[in-house]
C-alpha cells in the first residue's frame, strides 16, 4: 500500500497539490517543488527507520534527517518554549551558520518530545542522488582546501565564538561532528549546551592542533601553527585578537587572488502599481563590468509614504549614498575593516538625515513621514559588505545554496530574537510585518543601521531585491532555476534580471519590484602570491582593539507581506468630533488618575512613556510597530542630564560603582542598567543586568555614532541598589522611614521589570554609554588598593546560559 506521505506537497499556498517526489515542478501549478529537509533533535526520534512517515507529514530520510512533505503548512509551533531552545532564538541574527527551531513534531506514540531545526547543513536538490544527507564535517574536507578557504573558516569560527559564549552553548565549536562545512560557509549542526566549566580560547586551539594540523596548506602552515600555540598558551586572551590576526592573513591571501564583478539593476512598477516607489543604483537596465579587482557598489530602496513621499525618499536615498560612497577610503593598502563598517553606517545615517530634514521642512508627522528601506553592497578587496535598513533583502547564491543574509527590520524578527517566539509562529500574527525602522522616520540617534561582511572565495551572485519579489518565499522557490546558471554561465545577467522581474509580477504582482545582481568571479591571480604566510603577531595589533567584528547575520524569510494601510481619507474635517474626544479622554484620565489608587496608575504611565520613547517608523505603505517590549536605549535627545559631579570623563583603569540599576531621566521615564555582551556595532548584543554596588573597572573608551562607550570589566557584582539601602532603624528618625516607605512605593517601571535581564557575573566584559554609567555611579566610592588588585586578578569569565529574554540597548 503506498504511502500518501511520500508525495510531496506544492509550496504554493494556493494551490498545494500532491506531487510525485521525482518531480522537479508542481504538475498542477509549475511552481518549483520545494524540499525542506530537516534535522530532529530528541531521543524520540530514534524510533523511526528511513522511509516511515510521522504524522501523516514528515518522511524520515536518513538518521535524524526528515524531509517535510507539506512545506506550505505552518508546522505546530507551541508558545511554550523550553529553556534549552532559547539559545537558537536569541543567535537568530546568526542564522547564516546556525539552525533555527522549525517546530514540534507531535506523534502519539512517543513520550518525549521531538523538535525540527530548519537551516541545517544538508544536501538539498543540487546534490542529486546524495539529496537529503548531511554536508561533510569541516574536519574531513581540510586537507582538500586551498589557504584561502581554511582561513576562511577558522576566521567564521572565530567570529561566532563570543555570540555563543553568550549564550552558553560555545561548547557546539568544540564538538567536530556538528561543524560541518558548505563550500565557503561553516556551518552547525545543532547547538551543544556548555557543562558548569565554560569553553576557553585555550580548548578551542588545542581542537584546531589536533584536528586541523594534518592537511594544512603549506602557504599557511607555520601561521596556522603559531595561532594556535599563542591560543593554547593564552597569549591571545579575546576572540576580537583572534579575528584581528585571521583578518591579517585573510588580507595577506586574499592578494593572490582576482575578483572580477559585474552588476545589473532592474526596476519595475509592477501590474497593480501606477507608480514606482523604488529606486536603484545604478540606473535601472544599467550592466556594469566586467571589472576586475576594483570597487562594485548596489544599492535597493523601497520607498514608504506612498507617490508623493516613498518616491521621493527612495530617490534621496541613492543621491545621498552615492555622493557619501564616493568619499570612501577604499584603498587595498589601507584595507581597516573597522572603519569601513563605520563610515558604511555612517553613510546610511546621512541618508536617513536627509529624508528627516525634508520631512521636517515640509511638516510631515507620524504617517505622513516618507521614508525607505535600504540595502546596499560594496565590495573592498577580498570582502563584500552589507548594509540594510528595513524589511529589503540581500540574498547570497553559490553552487552549494542559497541564502538570505539581512534580517528583516520586523515585528516577527525581533520577537524571535527576544526569545518569545519561534519564526514560523512569529510571521502567522497580524502585525509581524510590520517594520520597527525604516531610512527617514526618526533621527539618526534612534537608527541602527546593520553592516556585515563576507569573504569572497568563491564564485557568488548576491541578490539584493524589495519585497515584491522576496515575499511568498519566490526567491527561495525560483534561485535554482533562474540564478544558479548565471554562475556556469548558462544565463546572462540581462537575461537573469529579466526573468526575475516576470517572476515577482506574475507570481507576487502586489507591489513595485526591484532587484540588483552582482556577480563575483574569483580566479587564482596572475601576480606571484608569497611562498608562505608570516607568523602572527598579537604584538602588532593596537592596544586599544575595539572589539568591532561585524559577524556575518541573516534573517530568515518571512511569509508575512508588510501591511497595506488603508489609503482613503475622509472628505469632511471632524474637528468638532476630534476637539470632543480630546476634552473627554483629557477629563477622564484626570478623574481616573485622582480616583484610582496611584500604585496601579504610575506603573501603567510609566510603562507606557517608556515603552513609547522610540519612534516606529509608520507610514500608509507600513503599519506602525507596537512598543510592548522590553527597555530600550533612548537616543541622545532624551531627557538625561548630567550633574556637574557626574560629567568628569573616565579613563582607562578607573573604579567605579554603580550605586542603582536603573537610568532616571528628567521626564520621570527610567530604564536598566545593562552591561552589552559584544560591541557598540553589533545591534543585536545580548545584555546583562548591572546591580546596584557593582564594581566596574574601564578598560577603555570606544567611540561609536558620535557617542563615547566604555569597555568595562565587572570586578564585583553588587546586590541591590545603594541608595534604597535600608539604614539601622534605630537611628532613624519617623520621618525617615516614612519617606522610605514612599520611595520603596514609587520604585520605577524599569526597575520593576528588570529582573527579566540575566545580572552581571564577576570578570565579565561589556560595554556600557558613558553617559549612563556616570548618572548611576555613586560619588560616595573611593578605589582602595584592595579593589584595584583584585580586579587585576580576575580573568574574563564565560556568560552562563541566558534563563529570560534579552534585548540590545
């Protein structure tokens, strides 16, 4: 009897019709049959043989490898989520090479529970035959790489180390069987919880010695084996040294090498648009190339604020960015990967600078600010950087897969992040679509523009498109077919961007598309490459490295299409209607401020200030963002002001303590004390709880955005605040006590909710806003000579696993 599961399903939700397996295409539809092979965790799962099907929808293939036959039902996403599957949430930006949870598998004849990974390194349609099994382990395919591409690697890994120390889980770096390797791309397997003793540098060098020594290639063998000794012998005590030394020698090999790009734009209004709200660079139709070893730039805007605004921003967009790229410091010589993601950002900021002064003089407010997404490639040396703003993708295609490496500025997104969802859950709701930035709604203070960068080793396309032609997972559906042959040379570029463009009208047709392609061709260099890289140098690297490594990110795709806002507006003016309401809710929240007990009111107008205090960005294109969140950093306009005993600037070796764990502003308004986990530059920090009575030492100053951060390390973890300290009661006076009891009645929302930040543990590392640590210090501390030694002696202690949800100020 035939089995009906072994049919796979059309991912097409309009259609969704059972199709033979060894079909390539949807006999009913044509759209590409998807398969999504997924990776089960549990022990549950060891009850099933290849070829059984489980719940009437998924085929188990191989040992712990199912394939989804039904890929356009949402799978059963629970709300509870279990503690040791939050690290996969909350590493949701590093998607590009780690598995995210794709469900529950729910069968009733297993006890334990079974859970899917999505993203997992396993061998898709491109494989042929071997389709469904699991990609080789790094280990096992080193000695076959070229320099470059070894280098590569351990610079990814090294890069992902403090993300996962973060959250408890840097042990899946040290377990060989779950790195597994996709071309270019390292890749995990799953994520391994760390034991009470956490991962150091230390074991991570002795694995590379171990694993990696038989099979080096010779151009980097005497590098590799110095890197390794300096981390087994502690002499690089950060992973930013260790990415630092990789950077060095990825530059130094990257010389040997040639990278010829091409790049074309094509725009289109599309069948149901009258108007074209989306801009590119370079002009729509224009082929650029083949150029060799010199800089590529795209750009995709899609404008919000509908003719009459997204139009105009997106177009403001790409004059700003073209004239601040051009002022690029892009000389190979003075390659500072650091400076070149700041000036990125900064470059965007300019643009959303821009759009905001045009919204100001023309006296646009809340939905009728106009404003545009953004992502922008720019190619220097052997890299190629990412910018993005908003819901636009970059997707990044070799002959190994394809993959979105932008998240999504969403609701969805930062839910996930946050760990209070799963993604697939997370896109089901109403609002998931709706963007929390956007170029062109706020100051730059409150933007927080993402840049990334890659290596380029190997032939790619990366594919930078708005959401008219990535909504419904076409890009995912259709990148085998239409852009997999540009890189064999089967399809043209011209020819490639066309049929993009047919695809997202015919198949989407619900809003203006544009796409940009650039193709990248890496060839052996006809320059004569060095015999052998030099040793690394720790020495050489500046004292004061900030830690600024911009870890390659990606989003994952979103089915959610961001909502259209209603576009009638009323003929008649109500300001009789309107002037009413505004009397009537002005009368009732006095009388019901007066009335109700004031310990239920202030909570909720505390709560609801703070969780106002950053602007979303709203259009009639974009539906505004809800702010039930947790804290955020408010932007330099906000009300906080400085005493004169509070505006000294702190240096290097400085003690301070905190005396509270939570931030007052002027205005009433308070938010945590937190301490991020990685630097100013990655957005999405994890962050810990400071108490009151901790005990900081500065490591030293990193300006960022136009604003001074401290890197500190925690010498003492404090235990409450100081000031809410209660004293000997026989010593105070009645009145005393009583204003005591009034404080302790009027503790501030933050400080209420704080609890949900994982605190500080003791040699732990992060930065802080120099202004917040100065409004929080207490004045009353004096260093003694005890504090200062036994700060000296305490080394840098791992993270434990995160137990609550997080969020980046």
């Amino acid at each position: 009897m035939e089995n009906p599961a072994a049919t796979l399903h059309c991912p097409n939700n309009r259609c969704q019709a059972a199709n033979p397996q060894s079909h390539k295409f949807c006999q009913n539809c044509r759209t590409p049959l998807l398969r999504r092979y997924l990776w089960a965790i549990g022990a549950g799962i060891s009850a099933y043989k290849p070829g059984e099907a489980i719940a009437h929808r998924y085929i188990v293939v191989d040992s712990g490898v199912v394939l989804d036959t039904k890929p356009a039902l949402p799978p059963d996403t629970p709300q509870e989520i279990p503690p040791n599957l939050l690290p996969y949430l909350r590493l949701f930006p590093y998607r590009l090479h780690l598995p995210q949870v794709y469900g529950r598998l729910v069968e009733q004849r297993q006890d334990s529970e079974i859970w899917l990974l999505e993203d997992v390194p396993i061998l898709g349609m491109e494989a042929g035959e071997a389709q469904g099994q699991l990609r080789p382990e790094l280990s096992s395919t080193w000695k076959n790489a070229p320099p470059m591409r070894q280098l590569n690697w351990l610079w990814q890994l090294a890069n992902l180390w403090q993300p996962l120390s973060s959250e408890g889980v840097a042990a899946s770096l040290l377990k060989p069987s779950l790195l597994r390797v996709e071309g270019s791309l390292v890749r995990l397997l799953e994520l391994q919880a760390d034991s009470q003793a956490a991962p150091t540098l230390q074991q991570l060098g002795q694995l590379w010695l171990s694993h990696l020594s038989i099979g080096v290639s010779p151009a980097i063998a005497r590098f590799f084996q110095q890197l390794c000794t300096q981390l087994v012998e502690e002499q690089i005590q950060t992973s930013e040294q260790l990415v630092a030394l990789l950077d060095q020698g990825l530059k130094t090999c990257g010389g040997g090498q040639d990278r010829t790009y091409q790049i074309l734009t094509r725009t289109d209004s599309g069948p149901t648009r009258h108007h074209n709200e989306d801009a590119c660079y370079p002009t729509s139709g224009q082929l650029i190339g083949p150029v060799t070893n010199t800089r590529a730039v795209a750009i995709v805007c899609d404008g919000i604020g509908g003719h009459e605004g997204g139009e105009v921003a997106s177009h403001v967009a790409i004059d700003t960015l073209q004239q601040q790229i051009e002022n690029l410091s892009v000389n190979p010589e003075n390659w500072n990967p650091t400076a070149l993601t700041l000036e990125l950002e900064e470059a965007a900021c300019a643009a959303n600078d821009a759009i905001s002064q045009q919204n100001d003089s023309e006296h646009r407010s809340d939905r009728q600010r106009m404003g545009t997404t953004l992502v922008m490639a720019q190619t220097h040396a052997h890299e190629i950087y990412i910018t993005h703003v908003g819901d636009s993708r970059v997707y990044w295609i070799t002959r190994n897969g394809c993959h979105q490496v932008t998240q999504d500025d969403d609701l969805a997104s930062r839910e996930v992040r946050l760990g209070y969802a799963l993604y697939r859950n997370a896109v089901q709701q109403p609002t998931s679509g709706s963007l929390v930035q956007a170029l062109g709604m706020a100051p730059s203070a409150t933007l927080h523009p993402t840049t990334q960068r890659f290596v380029l080793d190997e032939d790619s396309v990366f594919l930078l498109c708005s959401d008219g032609l990535s909504d419904n997972d076409r890009v995912e559906q259709y990148w085998q077919t239409e852009i997999l042959p540009i890189l064999d040379s089967q399809v043209d570029l011209p020819t490639a961007g066309a049929r993009l463009l047919e695809i997202g009208n015919r198949q989407n047709g619900h809003d203006n598309i544009t796409i940009a392609l650039v193709y990248c061709q890496v060839n052996p260099s006809g320059k004569t490459e060095p015999t052998e890289l030099s040793p690394p140098k720790p020495e050489s690297l500046p004292a004061n490295l900030a830690s600024t490594t911009t870890t390659p990110v990606t989003a994952a795709p979103s089915r959610m299409k961001t909502r259209q806002l209603p576009t009638t507006v009323p003929t008649r003016r109500p300001w009789r209607l309107l002037l009413g309401i505004l009397v009537l809710l002005v009368v009732g929240g006095g009388l019901a401020y007066l009335l109700i007990p004031r310990s239920w009111v202030d909570p909720v107008i505390g709560l609801v200030s703070s969780q106002g205090e950053q602007q979303n960005p709203s259009s009639d294109s974009r539906e505004a963002t809800p702010t039930a969140s947790p804290p955020v950093t408010p932007s330099p306009t906000d009300s906080l002001t400085l005493s004169p005993s509070q505006t000294a600037n702190l240096e290097a070796q400085d003690l301070i303590r905190v005396n509270r764990s939570t931030i007052d502003y002027s205005d009433g308004r308070a938010i945590s004390l937190v301490l991020r986990l990685e630097a100013p530059s990655q957005n999405q920090s994890p962050v810990r709880l400071v108490p009151g009575g901790s005990v900081l030492q500065v490591i030293e100053r990193s300006p960022y955005q136009r604003q001074d951060w401290l890197k500190l390390k925690i010498c003492s973890p404090g235990t409450g605040n100081i000031e809410s300290q209660q004293p000997d009661e026989s010593k105070a006076s009645p009145e005393t006590a009583q204003n005591q009891v009034e404080q302790a009645s009027e503790v501030p929302p933050f400080q209420q909710i704080s609890s949900s930040y994982p605190s500080v543990q003791k040699g732990q590392i992060g930065w802080i806003k120099e202004t917040h640590l100065l409004r929080s210090q207490d004045s009353t501390f004096e260093p003694k000579p005890t504090y200062l030694n036994e700060c000296k002696a305490i080394g840098s202690s791992p993270t434990p696993t995160p137990t609550s949800v997080e969020q980046s100020p």
